[in-house]
C-alpha cells in the first residue's frame, strides 16, 4: 500500500499554515489557500481568525508547540513566508491588524531567514 500525502508538491515542498498561539493548529496544502483555510477549520468555528502561511521544503520543517515554524537553517533560503491573513467564513485577505499586517510579517520573516541562511554559510565556509 502506497503512503499518498496529498498536501506533498512534485518537488518536495508544501504550503504550511498555522493558527499560531499556544492552542494553535496547524495544516498542509498544495496551495496556501486550502492550507490557511484547513488550519482555521480545525482551529474552530468562530470568525475572524489570523493564519500564518509559508512555502517549505516538508521533510525539514515543523510548527512549534506555540505555532510557529521551525526550520534547519541549512535550508533557510527554501522557506519562503507567503503571508498572514485575515480568514472570515467568506474571505481570506492580507492582515491590516495593528498588531500584526501582511506586510510586517513578511519583512520581519524574510528578515529572520536570511540571517539564518547567512549564518548557515559562513559556519559552512570555515
């Protein structure tokens, strides 16, 4: 019997959503869509919730107990933070919350990853 992982992407990656907090749920996809929408369902029922999206490599990364991802920084420049959004029963759309947007998530994410990558490369070098 073959293991089907139907989030799984031909090339080994997916699309990782979570809910994030301490009570967070997390979900896979092969579109971050149905990925955010999966993570929010299984959060529950009531609406809005936040979901935090990324494109990963599958094998080698998680989402921590607090939801939040974990990765091997060796494969830092493969992560790539698609967003954090805003999920109502009808609409999913880029977060304008004052205490995270869109925009702040992605900056600070890419920011942390590529630190993490660098750091990566020049332990690698020496």
């Amino acid at each position: 019997m073959t293991d089907i992982k139907d989030w799984l992407l031909p090339n080994g990656g997916t699309f990782l959503a979570s809910t994030a907090g301490i009570h967070g749920t997390w979900a896979k996809a092969t579109d971050p869509v149905t990925a955010a929408r999966n993570a929010a369902k299984a959060y529950g029922s009531s609406y809005p919730q936040f979901v935090q999206v990324w494109y990963c490599p599958t094998d080698r990364t998680n989402i921590t107990g607090m939801g939040c991802l974990s990765w091997h920084s060796e494969d830092a420049d493969r992560v790539i933070p698609i967003g954090f959004f805003k999920l109502t029963r009808s609409t999913m759309t880029p977060s304008n919350d004052e205490r995270l947007t869109h925009e702040t998530f992605q900056k600070d994410w890419c920011n942390q990853l590529r630190i993490s990558h660098e750091a990566h490369m020049e332990e690698q070098s020496q």
